[in-house]
C-alpha cells in the first residue's frame, strides 16, 4: 500500500528504536511537490547520554511504488552520534534529491549503539517534504 506526500512534511520511517534494520513503505508523491524536488532529513537517537550510535539509511525511489529503479539506493545518509546528549548536530542530518520519483520510501539499512553500559535502544526517524518551488 503506497502512502502520499503532500506539501508539509511526511514521516517515511518513525522511530526504529531496537530494530537494527527495516523498509518503510512506499510513498506517493504528490504531483505538485514531484516539480519542486524532495528534502529528507534523518535523525539518530542514541540509545543513552553518552553513548556512541551509528546509522545507515538508504532513500529509494520507484515510478510504479513496487520495485525500486536501482539495487543501490537513490540517497544514501549516514549518521553517527557520539555526544554527550541524546541528539547531536551529528545525529541529524538533511540533504536533497531532484529528479521526478513517484514514489520514495526509506531502508533502515543498519543501526547500532556501541558504548558499553549504554541503556535502551537507539532509534532512527527520516521525514520528507518538498523543497521551494524554483
């Protein structure tokens, strides 16, 4: 089942706490917003004050919301958190993808939290919106 994205921002892959690798869902993007391009932003919560996370999210794209149009995601995003607080500035990360998709969906491709003694579970969300029209 394909989503839509609207103008505003749409939440491909909520928070993933635990869950070291997952597929969101497709979504439908909005005609509209397919002209102006797609911003997506990641955000990585470590699993604890101090601990170290890292995250690999892959944004993939498809014109029929099935089979993505490559093996090798479209977008790829890295995140690693080594701060002393739960999100960073390296634990958030936006960037943008021009081209007409129409549809995205994000891949959780792994997620990890490697300080010993660390409580809980990181966690990894990634919204989409449409860029400003040109």
């Amino acid at each position: 089942m394909a989503y839509n994205i609207i103008n505003g921002v749409t939440t491909l892959l909520a928070s993933t706490a635990g869950t070291t690798a997952t597929t969101g869902n497709w979504y439908r993007v909005d005609e509209n917003v397919v002209r102006a391009g797609l911003a997506f932003q990641a955000v990585l919560t470590a699993s604890s004050v101090g601990a170290t996370a890292t995250s690999s999210v892959g944004i993939e794209v498809s014109n029929d919301g099935v089979y993505p149009l490559s093996t090798a995601p479209a977008l790829s995003i890295s995140l690693t958190n080594t701060s002393t607080t739960y999100i960073s500035n390296g634990g958030c990360l936006a960037t943008s993808l021009a081209g007409a998709f129409y549809y995205v969906r994000a891949n959780l491709v792994s997620l990890t939290s490697s300080t010993a003694g660390s409580t809980g579970s990181p966690a990894v969300t990634v919204t989409c919106g449409a860029q400003a029209y040109p």
